[in-house]
C-alpha cells in the first residue's frame, strides 16, 4: 500500500507573480482546520490548528499550501475546494513530497 502523495499549491501564479494576499496559504489551510483523522472535536479536546491533509509551509521562499491527497477520499468536496482555489487563482500546482528540514548540528 502506498503512502498518498502531496500536492503543494505555491504561491507563485501561472505568469511568475507572487499571489497576494501574504496571508492566502493560513486562510486556505484554515479553512480546511476541521477535516482531521478521526473528525473534528468539540469542548474541552478542541483546539486551533490545521488539518494534517492541509497545511500551510514556507518553501525555498514560497508560501505554500501542501495537500495530502488522502483529503479526496475523506471529503471530495474539501479537495475539490481547494483545487479549484488554485485553479481560479491561476496558482502553480506540483505534485511532491515533503522532507521537513533537518536540524543542523
């Protein structure tokens, strides 16, 4: 069984322009907070933070939002969402893979 692959949506538009507004990538990943394993929370277990399928990043520079894949077979709806985002904003869209950065020693 293979690991659902990541999609990241960068911040950067189709023609080379930095996508505004600066804040795009943590209203994007903010809306998708509530799609987590297991559902969302409520009372004293729930808490702000983003979904693991959607969360905003930093890359080279770049914001980013990268996208887990999984997203799809949870909610079609969230992942057609956040696709269509990108494609109304004529963001540039990559499939890859995520390697966190390692601490130097």
């Amino acid at each position: 069984m293979s690991k659902p692959s990541e999609l990241f949506i960068q911040g950067i538009t189709q023609d080379g322009r930095t996508f505004r507004p600066s804040d795009w990538a943590e209203r994007l990943a903010g809306a998708m907070s509530c799609f987590r394993p297991g559902g969302t929370q409520g009372g004293i277990g729930a808490y702000i933070g983003y979904s693991p399928y959607c969360v905003p990043r930093v890359i080279n520079g770049v914001k980013c939002v990268i996208v887990n894949e999984a997203l799809k077979g949870i909610e079609p709806m969230a992942w057609d969402f956040v696709m269509n985002f990108a494609r109304d904003n004529g963001l540039q869209v990559v499939e890859a893979c995520y390697l966190p950065e390692q601490p130097s020693s």
